[in-house]
C-alpha cells in the first residue's frame, strides 16, 4: 500500500534549512497555523503563558521553638 502514494520529494522546510533566511518562502499551511491561533488569542481560547522563571523560595512555614 505505501507503493501507492508518491512519495514526497522535497518540503518547503526542507527549502528554508537548506538555503537559509536569505530566501523568502510562503507556506500556506503555516500561515493559516498562524491565523487559527490568533482568531483563537482573540477569543480568548489560546494557550496560557509559560512561567518565564521559577517562582523564589518561600520560607517554610513550622513550629516555632
């Protein structure tokens, strides 16, 4: 069964790595990625932010002597 489909020869990724950030490319698929997540941020429905550090050491709370 995988005889069948073609196989894929080259990727718009595989363009970017190879010839690097002096080629501009478009990837429909990323772009409308892109667009779902902010029609998602503008509902309100997106991923929460990542805690950019972790939070400091709290004292720890015990009896008293």
């Amino acid at each position: 069964m995988a005889a069948y489909y073609p196989r894929k020869l080259v990727t718009i990724k595989d363009v970017k790595t190879e010839f690097g950030p002096e080629l501009d490319t478009w990837d429909p698929d990323e772009e409308a990625r892109f667009e779902y997540i902010e029609e998602l941020k503008a509902r309100g429905k997106s991923n929460p932010k990542k805690k950019s550090a972790p939070p400091a050491a709290a004292p720890v709370k015990g009896k008293k002597k």
